[in-house]
C-alpha cells in the first residue's frame, strides 16, 4: 500500500510519500519540505495570518497534486504548535480540508513528543552499536521536545513553547523596543553667518582712515 504523511508545523511543511512494506517497515518515494512559516506572528496577535495561511495552502496544493500523482491511497497530516495555539485554527482546518480531503490531526505536545521519537529511532533499533536508552531532542519552529525512551517506546518527554520561530520573533521584538527614536531632529532657525553674526569692527575710510579708501572702477 503506499501511503502520505504530512506534518505541517510552525516553521515547516513536509511530505513524506511511502510504500508501506508486509513487515510494517517504509519504502520512501518522495521526501520533501518547505519553509511556509505558519506560525509567524502568533505569538503577537493569537492567529495564523492570512499571508501565513497562504503560503502553507499554496504548498498544500503542490503537495496533494503529487500524492495524486504518485497513487497515494491513504494521506495522514498532524499539525503542531501553532496550530494548536491559534484562535483561528478552524479556517486552517477547513482549509486543509478542501485541498486533501482529509482533517488535519492538531496534536497535543506530548503526541508531538512520541512521534518525533519513533521517528528519530525507528532505524536504530536492534543495532548493537546504538545501545539504548536514546535522547531525542527535536528543536521546531514552535517548540522543543526531549524525549527519553528505548525499543519499547518514550519512556519520558517534556515539550516547552521554545521554538526557533518563537525566538526569532521575540528577539525582533526585544531589539525594536530597544532601539533608540530613529525620529528626524527638529526644524532650528537658520543661523546668521560668522560674518553678519559679528559686530563690524571696520571704519569707513576717511582722513583718520588707516585703510586706503577703495579705487574707482
């Protein structure tokens, strides 16, 4: 059976399209990712923007187009942090909606946390040279999982709002609100010269004079 799976999350959208095998394993066929930034700004204002929301649908449609094409007869998509956080997360849902024909599954961190470690350690499984227990750190554009476990799964995980979108924006913000008034200087009056500033010292020419009077032209 071959089957796509997307994960949409705050930095992020990739698409991952498999051949799934008799003993449970993947074959890849298609692998691929893209920068979308959905969660840019929620922070900020509480929702997905309509920019952001944009680019993420204008990639959907790449993407479902190829899952079309590559016969993909079954299509998963979760969707993490800011989805989870956003007010509007229903016009992303729908939106998903129209372009898949799937809903997107919004998981919780702790979901987050487990899929990134089946992901992470799948291959290394039975490999003597990789003993467990594992760490899993899995840094995104929203959040940041640590998860520990071994063959049987997480066995512990934390997921902390710590993300490199997060911080890019809240750096932005730091350095704006610090930043000293770019604002033009005020309008002064125009200051007189040197000379007509200074009281004239000269003497008109005359007998007393210790000029010489000018020449005639």
């Amino acid at each position: 059976m071959r089957v796509a799976g997307l994960d949409c999350g705050t930095n992020s959208l990739r698409l991952l399209v498999a051949d799934l095998q008799p003993d449970g394993t993947l074959r890849d066929v298609l692998r691929d990712m893209r920068v979308v930034r959905l969660g840019e700004g929620v922070d900020r204002t509480g929702e997905l923007s309509a920019a952001a929301l944009t680019r993420t649908f204008d990639v959907l449609r790449e993407y479902a187009g190829q899952c079309r094409d590559l016969g993909a007869e079954r299509i998963r998509m979760v969707a993490t942090s800011a989805t989870r956080d956003a007010r509007n997360r229903g016009e992303f849902i729908r939106g998903v909606r129209e372009i898949l024909g799937v809903d997107p599954e919004v998981i919780s961190g702790e979901q987050e946390a487990a899929l990134s470690f089946v992901g992470a350690t799948g291959d290394l499984r039975g490999r003597p040279e990789f003993p467990d227990p594992y760490l899993v750190v899995d840094i995104g554009g929203g959040s940041t999982e640590f998860i520990l476990g071994g063959p049987d799964g997480a066995a512990a995980s934390r997921s902390v709002d710590i993300g490199c979108v997060r911080m890019t924006s809240a750096t932005s913000v730091a350095i704006h609100r610090r930043r000293p008034s770019c604002a033009p200087p005020r309008p002064t009056s125009p200051r007189r010269s040197p000379t007509s500033a200074a009281p004239s010292t000269s003497r008109p020419p005359g007998p007393s004079s210790p000029w010489p009077a000018p020449r005639p032209p």
